[in-house]
C-alpha cells in the first residue's frame, strides 16, 4: 500500500485516485493504483531487490559453462571470485547464496574463540535485519554505537565500547568492527571516503578488524567516482551483494 508520493511518482493528479476502502487513511492498495488510469508506466522503488535480470543477462546465465564447484572446478564461479577479489584489491573471495550469509560468514572468521563482542552501528543491517545470526548460529554478542544520519558513528565513543577480556577475564573481547556502505536505515547515504580513512588508521591501531557490509558497495562507487579497491583498502572483509538494482545504468 502506497500513499500520496506514489500517486505523484506516477504523475497521476492525486485527486484523480479513485479511494478505497484505506481512503480515510489517504492510503491506495496497489491494484487500485494500477487500475486507473490505464498504461501508466509503474516504478517499483520498494526495493532495489525487485530488479530483474535483462533477457540478455539470462541468456548469459544459460550459457554458463558449468563445472564442480565443490572441487574448485566450476570456471566461472572461480572467474567471478578472482575478479571480485581483484577488483576490491583482497587476496580471495566467495561466492554464496545470500548478502546475509556473506556477513555472518565474515563475522564468524573473525571472532575465531569463544567470548567475541563486535560493534555495530544500532542501525546497521546486520543488527536489524540478520535474524541474530551472530548470536544464534556465531555465539557473538554485538555491540551497539549510535549511527549519524550520514551513516557514520562517533569513533571516540566507539573506542570507549572497545573491550579486551585481558584486562579482565568477565569481559568479552571486542573482535571486529562492522560499517554498512551505502547504509540502508541512513537513506542510503555513501560513508565519506575521509571519515573511512580515519576510521581505518584507528581500527589498525586497536588491532581490530574491519569488515564492510557492501551490499549497496558499487553505489558509493559510482557517488564518490573513487576505485573500488581505494574504498575498502582499510577494509579486512567486505561483503557485496549481486541482485540489488538489476539492470540499472
């Protein structure tokens, strides 16, 4: 169900919309949008995730060639891995099925022992919107920092929720930090290149990991027109999702 702004994103006079039973609400069931009037082209901004694959990228796709992936021998699985590897300038990659597979696996290699703590952004995907997989498949606990509407949090006040279970054996062990770009709850707003870098020095000075949920990663790199490679090169792990924005220029 959709409200004014779609009636103005189909360029449809509001009062044009004939109501239904949401009327009192100034709410319209998407069947009575597309019903009146007829041949309107739909934009469907739900989701980026509602994109689909082009004629010409599904003929790809059949066209595959095809091999064993379990024995490494499926060519172009490894192509996509080596170039995904190449092109955010990291040593290797794996493909898997999901962007929240991709984080958890990300999260569980880097907290390698038992009383791990990761600090989150309390807006980030991975807090929100994972199904606690760090707590219910990981046994991590996450810790939270506020996010900025920008995306970005306050890195004193991430420094002051660090842990360390050598100063005392009761505390967990802050193991990893996580950054979400673009970030999805902050309206997806790109990290800022100069709060990254810093971010990076002081993650390299706790010796503490860096991981990047990347789902959105290449819309920040068609934002700041900065390489790949130069965004993340601060960055442990990164994870970046395939099926957002199909098709888009």
């Amino acid at each position: 169900m959709f409200g004014k702004q779609f009636g103005k994103l189909l360029s449809i006079p509001f009062k044009q919309i004939k109501p239904g039973k949401f009327s009192k609400a100034n709410i319209y069931t998407v069947t009575e949008l597309l019903s009146y009037p007829e041949n309107v082209r739909v934009v469907d901004y739900r989701s980026d995730t509602f994109s689909k694959p082009s004629d010409e990228m599904r003929r790809v796709m059949y066209e595959a060639e095809v091999g064993d992936d379990v024995y490494g021998e499926d060519p172009t699985t490894n192509e996509l891995e080596n170039k995904g590897a190449s092109m955010l300038g990291k040593e290797a990659a794996l493909f898997v099925p999901s962007g929240t597979m991709a984080n958890l696996l990300a999260l569980m290699t880097h907290s390698d022992s038992r009383g791990c703590e990761i600090i989150v952004g309390d807006e980030s995907h991975i807090l929100l919107w994972e199904q606690a997989g760090a707590a219910q498949i990981g046994g991590i606990q996450l810790r939270t920092v506020p996010n900025k509407p920008d995306g970005t949090f306050d890195l004193k006040e991430m420094v002051c929720k660090r842990r360390d279970n050598k100063a005392h054996s009761f505390l967990p062990r802050t193991s990893l930090v996580c950054v979400e770009n673009t970030h999805n709850s902050c309206g997806g707003r790109v990290l800022p290149i100069g709060w990254m870098k810093e971010l990076g020095a002081l993650v390299k000075e706790l010796e503490i990991p860096l991981h990047m949920d990347g789902a959105r990663f290449f819309n920040s790199v068609v934002k700041t027109g900065v390489p790949p490679d130069e965004i993340v090169k601060d960055c442990d792990s990164i994870n970046i999702c395939l099926s957002k924005g199909l098709g888009a220029p």
